[in-house]
C-alpha cells in the first residue's frame, strides 16, 4: 500500500521525499477526467518493475490524496528504498 500526494500539470513526472505518511508523485498530465492518475499508474509501474495492471487505485482516483495497492513490486524507486534505509538505521 501506498499513499501518494499527488501533483498533476507538473514540469515532469517525479517522484519525491515523503511528506507525512504520504508519498509525493508529480505527474505532466492535466487533472481531467481521472487521466493524471491513470499517468501517474503507468510511471509508477514503470518505476516499480510491475505492469499497470498490478497497480489498484483503492482510493482517491479524482484526489490528490490517494491510496494505491502496488502488487509483488519487482523494484523500489530510490526515494523509498533510502527512506527504508534510514529508519532501519535509526531503529
């Protein structure tokens, strides 16, 4: 599971630091009619090894807060796996 703060119409598709429980994901595409978030799922794949269909919008599809359910990811973009590192650290 994941929850994204998500940035539609952005300069380019990035994913960046956390902030609070949320992950923040800024996507190129425009907020219209659910498209930003079907691009933020098929660069999300892309960064995660996995295909767009093993990516669920539980939430959130209209929102910029959302929760999505990422499926045996083959990868973690390197946000996360620094993030995982310093908690583990810091444990």
């Amino acid at each position: 599971m994941l929850n994204i703060l998500g940035t539609p119409s952005a300069k380019k598709d990035a994913i960046g630091k956390a902030k609070g429980s949320q992950l923040k994901v800024s996507v190129t595409a425009t907020p219209v009619a659910g498209r930003a978030t079907d691009h933020m799922v098929r660069f999300l794949a892309h960064e995660f090894g996995v295909t767009p269909r093993d990516i669920e919008v539980v939430f959130g599809r209209f929102n910029v807060n959302k929760q999505l359910r990422i499926k045996s990811p083959k990868s973690l973009p390197a946000v996360i796996s620094n993030e995982l590192s310093l908690q583990e650290r810091d444990a």
